[in-house]
C-alpha cells in the first residue's frame, strides 16, 4: 500500500482531496500548516474531518505568514464581499507563495514518511488568477522537487497531485458526496464569524454556488446577515 | 537600485553572500528562519551581522521543523563528529527538502518587497551530496519561481542566486575577508556547546579548514576539547 501526504486545510477542496487519495488506495498522511488568520477555524475542521476520514497520522505546523503580509489572508486588509474578477485580475486573497510554501513543507513531510505522493487541492476554475493552482506550476514544482530530496537521489519519483485542478466547483461535490465527505464539518469561509461562515466573500460565494449547481444541499451553518458597515 | 532577499543563518556562507549582495549593489532584505536545533545562537549570530552590514530590513521566523524530524539537525540523532563521507553519500546533517523550505519563504518576502533577487549561501564542493545545493535543482527552483508568484505574471523575472556554489571555502573566506565579512560574529557548528563552536563536527571542520587553506586566522572561539562519552 503506498502512502501520500495530503495538505489538508479543514476546506471543501482539501477535504475532497483527501477522500479521492484514500479511495485510490493511498495510506494518507494529512498535513495541516496554519499560516493565516482563520487558524483556529481551520485546526478545528482539519480536526474534525482527519479523524473521520481515518488517517494514518496528521500533523498540523504553525508558521507566521502575517510576518510577511500581502494578502487579504495574512494582513489587516478587508477581503470584502465577493465581486466578478476581471479575466487576469489576481484577487485579494492571494497569499505571496502560498502554494510553494505548503508544498515544500509537504514535500519534507512525505520525505519523513517514505511517502512519494503529495496530494493538493489546486483548482483554477473558481479562483481564477492565482498563479500557483496553475498546471504548468505543479509540473515545474514537481521536476524541482525531483532533484530537492535525497529519496529522488535513491531513485524514488514525486509525484504532484491536484486531482480537482479541473473541476467546477460542482463536479468537485459531486465527487466528494459519492465519497462521503463529511462536508457539514469542513470550513471554507474567509472571513468567518463566531466560527460562522460569513455567507459573502468569494469562498463563501462559490461553495454555495457550487452546491446549487450540483443540486446538492449546503449542510453549511452560515451566519445572520447584518447591515453593511 | 534593486533589492534582493538574502537568506541569512548567520554563518560563514550566508553572511559572505549578504556581503556579495551589498557588494553587487542590491538593497537587501535579510531572511533568518530557525528550523532547528541552534535557534538561540543563530538568532544571535544573524542579528550582529545584519546590524553590521546595515541592511534594509531583516525578517526572523520560526519554523519548527522538528515536527517532522528526519535529521541530526532537526531531530533527537547524533551529530556526531567529523569523518570523510563517501561518494554519493549524503550527511544526517541533511534536512529533508530544507533549502525548498527555506527558498520558498524568501520567495514570499520577495514578492512582498518587491524584490526580483533572492540570494543563498549553497555550496556543492565541501558537503558533497546535498541535493538541494546542485546547479540543476537551483535552476529548476527559479523556473518554478517564475510560474508562482503574482509578481511573475506581471512580467517580473525572479532569480535565484547561488554566488557560492562552485567556491572551495577557502575562496569563499578571502572573498568574504575582501569585502569585510566580520567572521568573529559568524556561526557555523552544529552542536555548540555554551554557544561555543564544537571544533569536531562538519562543519567545524571545513570552517577550520577553509581559513587555514586560505592563510587567513580563524577568529573563531572554539569550546575546550573533551574526552569523548
């Protein structure tokens, strides 16, 4: 049975991720890396769903990207209410690096655990714009990964995977209900409140979308609307 | 003028890259991330040569790669003291998919200080089989640099700099000494004793070695020798 790391934020996306590696026969090997604002949110749904979906083992690192900034994610800028990007326009929530740093960090990860295999889940579709969910990324981070570990030198290949890279945020539910995903316990509001999503920002945006165009029902706890500010 | 992130452990080869930074005419942001088991004396060391070298700004951030273990550096292993590797061997001073980690950070504060240039300390000729020190991973870290970041597609070009990777580190010492490195504030070993220099490990050996090939004093304290265990 071969094993895989699986960077698990405690989100819809992630949360699929890792039922579709497990499903493929992977020994899963979650890794959590809270970096943001929504830490205490994200550990409790990372939690939540690694111990339902019965893990190997899932470790969960800390690591201060506010001391960089940048990002509506890691600064004190607003991440507001969802609007239509522009075709090219990279949103607010960027985070400088964001996916190079989780994969680096997942790539020690799976060095450790003799795992060849590192499972994220990069989607282009919905998020249009940010640079490190693109293919061409994950294969250039894959070759780069090749020759960064010693296990590659032993002659072991990484490989990348981003199984939902393609798929409408849609398709991705669909997928992950024929799985089981525990999606009532997964979190993907940027901006949550008393650990309610807010309903409003882009995340919250397309996970309702999403499940409307699946015909699925959102079993999210969204918050009360209230006046804007 | 440009600026560049400098990744800085405050040892010989990080400290001698800054100067080569500052010499080239960069405006530099220092990066010290402390990974490991020398946090305290790094932190130290990092600290009076960025004061003395006068930088723009230096970033310190903590990273517990403990968590995963997987090295003398990083873990409860042996760093035993010097002895001549074999071909092809790698050290347990490795640190699975370290300079990845480490990169990648500097690529996140690069974007957020709107610098182009990263610079780092990687040496191929004195720990012979690190993989993450090779030209090729150097380069396919920079090729996947430039699909990463938000700065790229806005027509940046992101290089990764390794002014002493084909340097013996006897070069690497009379560049440094030419350019007024301050090597008495500079930390190498891996197991300092009372924030003394061991004197025995590997790098303790090729630090000792480098300045006595390049006929320069070594200003280093070294801890009193002892009997072994």
């Amino acid at each position: 049975m071969k094993s895989a790391v699986v960077l698990l934020s405690g989100g819809l996306d992630s949360t699929t991720t890792l039922a579709i590696a497990k499903d493929m026969g992977y020994r899963a090997y979650a890794l959590t890396i809270l970096y943001g604002q929504r830490n205490h949110i994200e550990a409790l749904s990372a939690k939540k769903v690694a111990a339902l979906l019965s893990i190997e083992e899932h470790k969960i690192i800390e690591l201060n990207l506010r001391l960089f900034g940048g990002s509506s994610l890691t600064d004190d800028i607003s991440v507001g209410a969802h609007v239509e990007s522009r075709v090219n326009e990279i949103p607010n929530t960027y985070v400088p690096a964001r996916n190079t740093i989780l994969l680096s960090l997942a790539l020690a990860y799976a060095e450790v655990s003799k795992a060849d295999d590192i499972f994220f889940g990069a989607n282009i579709h919905d998020y249009s714009g940010y640079p490190d969910c693109r293919p061409s990324y994950i294969h250039a981070f894959e070759k780069m990964a090749n020759l960064a570990v010693k296990s590659a030198t032993l002659g072991h290949h990484i490989r990348i995977h981003a199984p939902l890279v393609n798929l409408s945020k849609a398709e991705i539910i669909k997928k992950g209900c024929a799985l089981g995903v525990p999606y009532e316990h997964t979190h993907s509001c940027y901006d949550p409140r008393d650990n309610l999503a807010c309903g409003s920002c882009s995340s919250c945006f397309y996970r309702r979308k999403g499940f409307i165009d699946a015909g699925i029902t959102d079993p999210t706890n969204y918050a009360p609307c209230r006046p804007a500010a």
